[in-house]
C-alpha cells in the first residue's frame, strides 16, 4: 500500500511573508541603489613664479583633500617634448601633500612654456587638476586651473577619467609641436 498524499500545502503565515518582502526590498536597495557621491577631490597648487633653465628644476607643493578617500595625486612638468612626474599612491587618506622639485628638460628652448600639472584621484573614481604655465628662462606665465590653460593648448597630456593610468615619461610626444 502506498501512503496517500494530500493536495494541501504549507501556506507561510502574512507575517512570514511580510518579512520576507521587506528583507529582500532592502537587500535590493543596498545592493542595486546609486552610490552618493560624498566629496569631489580638491586639490591646490603652490608654484612660486620662478624662470627654470634648460635642465634646471621646478620646486612647489601640491596638496588635496577628500571626504570619500584620495588614491592619487600626482604632479608633472611638461615641455613641448618631454614629461616628467612626481606623485603618490595612496590608501584612501582625506588629505595628503608633499613638496616638489621636477626636472625640466636639458632640451628645452630658453622662453618655450612648461607646465606643471597636478591631478588628484579618490576611491570613487573622480579627479580633480590644475595647471601653472611658466616659461623657460623667461617671465612666468599667468596661472591656470580646471584642465585647460587660458593661453595656450595645454602641454600636458590629461589623465582625468583614467583610472590608475599614471602617464610614464616614455608616453610624451617625441617631435616638438609646431
């Protein structure tokens, strides 16, 4: 003989099924809604109005601050035909800063312009720059900031939007610009 089997079920009880409903809405919340952005990078850069030769060295400081955590900051000297780059990787700190010296290029045309750019990057994936124009052997140039130089195209290839892409100096172009 075999056991007889009822059509009946085990109905869970409202509340069990209230729970559930509720527990599961906030796992959907938690894991699929848009992260708030708590802070953009900021970032300062101190260059003294200084003429580097030819070979000579760009001194300064650069600094940032951000709430959700900064990963990079970097800054470099650009000429028409070289790049070079000091900077850091970080953990996630809300503020860091260090003081500068970049090597500007032995090649360099005495009143050509260098720049120096610095970018900061947080755990979010957003960054933030400035620029500062100076000529080689000449009179410095008006500051700039927010990405593009106000006199001229910028020398210094970006990295905003870049994650962990720190240029090398093998990435600068190799033929001056006309």
């Amino acid at each position: 003989m075999t056991p007889r089997t009822t059509g009946r079920r085990h109905a869970a009880t409202p509340t069990a099924s209230a729970l559930a409903v509720v527990a599961l809405s906030a796992l959907v919340v938690a894991c699929g809604g848009r992260r708030e952005r708590l802070d953009v990078p900021r970032i300062a850069l101190d260059v003294a109005d200084q003429a580097p030769p030819p070979g000579g060295r760009i001194t300064g400081h650069v600094e940032a601050t951000d709430q959700s955590g900064l990963t990079l900051l970097t800054v470099y000297a650009c000429t028409a035909d070289s790049l070079f780059r000091q900077g850091l990787d970080l953990d996630r700190v809300h503020s860091a800063g260090f003081d500068f010296s970049l090597h500007v290029a032995s090649t360099a045309t005495p009143g050509a312009e260098v720049e120096v750019y610095a970018v900061a990057g947080d755990d979010q994936g957003f960054y933030a720059d400035t620029a500062r124009a100076l000529a080689v052997g000449g009179v410095a140039a008006p500051a700039t900031a927010d990405v593009a130089m106000q006199t001229a195209e910028a020398i210094c290839p970006r990295v905003i939007h870049v994650r962990r892409a720190p240029l090398r100096e093998s990435d600068a172009p190799t033929a001056p610009r006309p």
